[in-house]
C-alpha cells in the first residue's frame, strides 16, 4: 500500500504501552507511524528510530500542529488524558486514548463532547474489546450457549514494587489498582451485564491516599459480578463467565486470552483465537475502519459505553475514598 493510503498516526507518552502499540502498529499495511512526542529529547530520539518514525517532537504541541499526522495515540499518564485529548481535537486531529479515558465522569463527557464538535474520530483504549477471543466470548453470552448469565467472577493482579517508584505509587498520576487495572474487570461485567442496579466497593489503601487492592461486588437484576484488582500480589488474571446452563472461561490472563473453553453437560470444549501481535493491533484496525467511514465513534466501544463504564468507575472511586 501507498504511503498515501494510509493512515498516519502520531504517538504522546513513549512508555512501555506506546511501544507495544507501535510495534503492533508495524503490523498494518495500512498504518504508518509518522511522529513521535516526548518531554524526554532522548527518549523520543530512541523511540522513533526503533519504529522508523522519520519525526520526533519535543513538545506534544508539535505533533498536534503537524499536518500529516491524522490520528493521534495518547499514553500519557492518566492524569493528562482529558486535557491532552481535547487539545488534539481542538487541533483536528483523530484520537485514541489509552484507558482509563479520564479521572472522572465530568472530564469523560468533555472529551466526548469535543469529539463530536470538532468531528473528529474518538475512542478510548479499551484493547480488549476488540481481540478475537473476547468478541466471540459476547457473541457466544448473546447467543445464549451458557444460557441466562448469572454470575462474573474476574480479577486483575500484579505485584508492584513500591521501592522502584514509577506512576503506580503517585497519586498526583492518578495511580493505584483502581484506574490502572481494576477498569479491565469493570469493562468485562460491563459488556456482558450493562450498568449494575448497585456497586459495593472496599479497598486497602496506600498511607498517600492511593488503594493497592480493592474487591468490587455488582448487582445486577438476575446476576452478580464478584471483582478484584490489586498491585499487592501476582495472580493468573482469569474470569470465568457462568450462565444457568454452562460456563465460560476465557484463556489466561483473561484481559489478552488467545482462547478460550466452554465447559458444558459436563463437557469441555476449547477454542483458540490467537491475536495479531500482542493484541493492540486489533484496536488500530477499528480506528481506521471508524475513520475510514467517516464515524466519530465506534458502533462496538462508543462514547456512551466509556461513558457508562466512567459512572461505575466514580461510583468505585467514591465509594474507596479517592480524592483524584
């Protein structure tokens, strides 16, 4: 394909999430990365070679004002994403914005809204509502193999170092279990349940204020949801999805499963859906479908469903006590 057909992208924030994008990115014969931003010169120098992006910006400013870039992927930290979204909309730019979206419901909605003033494309990162196996997974659920769904049980653990420091420990980023991995479990209820009627919602939390752990239970009309996220331990990231006539239990960890069993009438039946790349790859193909067609949103994770899944996040924040 012709430099000219495709699509180009610029990148903000060039740590470890933005370079699994870009190598995935390399993966589209319809993609090119075209720039790279950093606040850090070597940095974004040693970025661009690597995915042999021919410009490299030292401000986010710059990338937004060049011409060529037409979509732009914002993996900053949390704490920026609204501003820095509303400001590459403002600039007529398209945006992906890596989850979560914002920390609250009210910036949520001014990026949205931005989005559709400007008529510019907008989604949030939710890479895991695109890979293969987690698509057939809600197709399976919506077909009814396991029957009326009654329960989610999903977690999302890792054991994080305080002493090495970084973003998870700072409050002022926006960090903790909650907004870095506990929306991945939040968004899995969500698509397969909607808006529960109630969340209940109990952290340890850190002496700064940030929650380390916190376990989340939904109520729904006919089902429960039993949630966990934590930086306090290592665990195998699994969900299982149960109906009154089977279950499912998605491939480990559960947030990028290349697979997935159905387990029912005391069989077990196994599928393997293997990603493109490490998964990424999957959301950058609905971005250029989306912008392709002239969309501002996508019809499989669209505004309103960030929206909702920002009302259950506040409502967990509130609950834990976070003030960011």
């Amino acid at each position: 394909m012709t430099n000219k057909n495709r699509i180009k992208w610029g990148i903000i924030g060039l740590g470890n999430i933005a370079s699994q994008f870009a190598t995935d990115l390399l993966l589209l014969d319809d993609a090119e990365l075209t720039a790279v931003a950093s606040r850090n010169m070597a940095k974004e120098t040693e970025f661009a070679e690597k995915y042999n992006c021919t410009k490299a910006y030292d401000s986010y400013e710059a990338l937004f004002a060049d011409d060529q870039v037409e979509i732009v992927y914002i993996a900053t930290p949390h704490d920026s994403h609204a501003e820095l979204t509303i400001k590459a909309l403002e600039s007529g730019k398209h945006v992906l914005c890596e989850k979560p979206m914002a920390l609250s419901y009210q910036d949520a909605v001014r990026m949205t809204e931005a989005s559709k003033k400007h008529n510019r494309f907008f989604m949030e990162a939710f890479w895991t509502r695109f890979i293969p196996s987690v698509q057939e997974v809600l197709e399976k659920v919506n077909q009814g193999v396991i029957g009326d769904l009654k329960s989610i049980q999903a977690d999302f653990a890792f054991y994080a170092d305080e002493a090495a420091g970084g973003r998870l420990f700072d409050k002022n980023l926006g960090g903790g279990a909650l907004f870095d991995i506990g929306v991945y479990p939040l968004f899995l209820s969500y698509v397969l349940l909607g808006v529960p009627k109630e969340i209940t919602a109990k952290s340890l939390l850190h002496k700064n204020g940030i929650d380390l752990q916190t376990a989340m239970l939904l109520q729904y009309e006919n089902a429960q949801s039993v949630l966990q996220a934590s930086i306090l331990y290592d665990a195998d990231v699994k969900a299982t999805i149960s109906g009154n006539q089977g279950r499912i239990e998605l491939n480990t960890p559960w947030f990028m499963a290349d697979g997935y069993a159905v387990f029912k009438n005391g069989k077990e039946e196994n599928f393997s859906l293997p990603n493109l790349g490490k998964g990424y790859a999957h959301e950058a193909i609905e971005c250029h479908i989306c912008i392709k067609n002239h969309q501002i949103e996508s019809k499989l994770w669209s505004h309103q469903n960030s929206l909702d899944l920002s009302t259950m996040v506040e409502e967990v924040k509130n609950q834990i006590g976070l003030s960011f």
